[in-house]
C-alpha cells in the first residue's frame, strides 16, 4: 500500500494539517494550498517552510499561486536541510507511534487511520518552545550547503538560513524582539 501524505503544522495553535491522497503531484499540492487557503482569513498571508521538491515550484503550482497573489510566503530549506523543518520531526514522531508495524487490508483503512491519528494529536497539540538562542550563532563557521549562490552573491549556508527560520519563526508569531538578527541575511523566500 502506498499514500502520499502533505502535511503542515500550524503556528502557533500547533494543530496539523493533513491530506492523505494515492500521490503527491502539483494537483495534490495545489489541492493542500487550496485546503490552507480555506482554512485561513483571507487577510492574513500564510508562510509555509518546505523543501525544493519540484512539486512545490512546478509550472502548474505557480499557475495556481498567481491567482492567490500575495497570499503565500515559501520558505525553502537548504538542500539536505529536512532537520530544519518541523513537520519532518512530525512525521518520524507518526511514524514511530502508529505507522510502524501497522497492519491493514485497504488504502481506505490505512488513510482512516492517518486522519484519526492526526484528530487525536489536534485533540491536544503540544506547543512548540523554541530553544535555538540568536546568540549562539556563530557566524565565523560557514556550513556550505550546496543549494547555490543567494541573492547577495554569497553561498548559502545552514546556519544562516537557520537565523532566517528563527527571525520569520518569532515575527510571526509576535515572541521575540528580533533587532539583533542581522538584516543583511540571505533570503530564501518566495512571496506568491
């Protein structure tokens, strides 16, 4: 048996946010935007970290997010960067706790199942508490990671995109004072 499973964490109410289909093409991601986009007042821009998947910048993807204009802000994590996104935790923590060693005779049954664990998790979320401390980067280690050259010509590095997730992490979600994180950071945001 085989699903694919899109799957957001949403800030700072820590409910997620699945959808279990047979693939994960653009129509299937489209299909989640469209699922976000319902979800959220319309005012509001929704900001999702996710990795370079080619579903995620596909024509048909980018097709659909013209006629959102403005409505989402992509943060892309450095290639080989997964650690760097919550929902990957989310998932090995799934994994661990229901997927491994399940048995079921359907399709239909294991994705019943991925729902029911997800209402069971949002029954009582687990707020996220941040421990990554601005103060501790270092910014004399350069960890290359081989996604490119950014905007400002430098490469791209972990630790800075980590500043970059940290900095969008505390604005949005109105925790920190975030004047001490350098302005001058590489982006990786795509606003559509």
């Amino acid at each position: 048996l085989c699903l694919s499973l899109t799957s957001g964490i949403a800030s700072p109410v820590w409910r997620s946010i699945p959808l279990v289909r047979d693939k994960h093409s653009s129509k299937e991601y489209i299909e989640f935007l469209k699922l976000l986009d319902d979800k959220y007042p319309k005012e509001d821009k929704i900001r999702i970290v996710l990795d370079n998947l080619k579903v995620h910048t596909s024509e048909a993807t980018r097709k659909y997010l013209a006629t959102v204009s403005g409505r989402f802000e992509f943060v892309f994590t450095p290639k080989h960067g997964s650690w760097l996104n919550m929902v990957e935790g989310f998932f090995s923590k799934m994994t661990r706790q229901m997927l491994r060693g399940i048995r079921v005779k359907s399709k239909d049954e294991l994705t019943n199942r991925i729902y029911k664990y997800f209402e069971e998790i949002n029954e009582n979320p687990i707020v996220f508490r941040w421990k990554y401390n601005l103060d501790d980067i270092d910014v004399s280690e350069e960890i290359v990671v081989d996604i490119g050259i950014c905007s400002s010509g430098g490469p791209v590095t972990n630790q800075a995109f980590l500043s970059e997730l940290v900095k969008i992490f505390f604005v949005h979600n109105n925790l920190h004072d975030t004047s001490n994180v350098n302005e001058s950071l590489p982006s990786w945001r795509s606003t559509y």
